[in-house]
C-alpha cells in the first residue's frame, strides 16, 4: 500500500513537471522581451540576435513579419520579407546575390551560373513557406515557424 502512494505521489509529481516544462516554452517571453527582440532584429544587431533563445528571435521575427498583425504570416506577407531581405543582403544592389551574400546559395542558385536573382531566392523561399505551412491552409502561424526551425535544426 506505502509503495502504491508512493508511485501514485511520483507520478503526479512527474505529470506535474513535465506539464510546467512545457508551458514555460509557451509563455517564458514576456511582451517587454519580444518587443526588445524587435527592436534588435530590425536595428540588425547582429552578435545580440544571434545570442537570442531560438523561440524569442522566432517570435520577433514572426512580429515583424506579420505586418497586419492578425497572428498568420500570408504569402503576400512572406514575399514582402523575402524583397527586404534580397535588398538588404545586395550590397552593391547589381540584383544578383554572390555565395558569401547568400547562405543558401547552393540550394537557391537553379541555374548553376555564379549569382543568385531575385527570383532564384523567391522560388527557394516559397518551397520554404509551403514547408513551413504544416496544415496548408496558406498561413504560417508562430506554432509552425518554430516547429520548422525545430525540425530543420534537428537535421
Ligand atoms: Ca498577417
Ligand atoms: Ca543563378
Ligand atoms: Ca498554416
């Protein structure tokens, strides 16, 4: 009878961990610390962001990305990032992204010449976004932008 209590006392005590774990990886970004993220992100303070816990540099991102705020990142909202971020990257702006520019060079670059385009970066991140997009429906939410980096970080 004392060792039924004590595994029933266990095992409640393990429900109990194990549910709290996963609610912090809910709730452990205050607004204050997203809205700091943001602010970084965008300022492109490059050792800060880097140093970021992987959800909060998520959710800063998802914040910037979602530009009508309605908590789902659309195609149109997508493509919006992906021209800024062409732009930023293209230094010398002559539209094409050399390998040191690009991180995903090899995978973007279809052609095989020594430069990626606008467009090889479009196709390569719209394969990203349908990845992204776990049930389909045209929107990438927060729960599946970081259910991808999990997954790809995985790898
Ligand atoms: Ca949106
Ligand atoms: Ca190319
Ligand atoms: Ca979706």
């Amino acid at each position: 009878m004392k060792l039924f209590i004590k595994i029933v006392v266990m095992s409640t005590a393990l429900i109990f961990v194990s549910c709290s774990s996963k609610e912090q990886v809910k709730t452990d970004t205050t607004k204050t610390e997203v809205k700091t993220a943001v602010v970084k992100v965008k300022t492109d303070a490059k050792v800060e962001v880097k140093a970021m816990p992987m959800h909060l540099k998520a959710k800063a991102d998802f914040e910037i990305t979602d530009t009508d705020k309605d908590g789902k990142i659309s195609k149109d909202e997508f493509a919006v990032k992906v021209k800024n971020k062409f732009t930023k990257v293209d230094k010398n702006k002559d539209g094409k992204l050399s390998k040191d520019e690009c991180p995903s060079f090899d995978k973007a670059n279809k052609d095989g010449n020594d430069f990626v385009s606008e467009d090889e970066l479009k196709a390569v991140c719209a394969t990203k976004f349908a990845k992204m997009d776990a049930d389909n429906d045209g929107f990438i939410t927060l729960e599946e932008k970081i259910n991808f980096i999990k997954a790809s970080s995985k790898k």
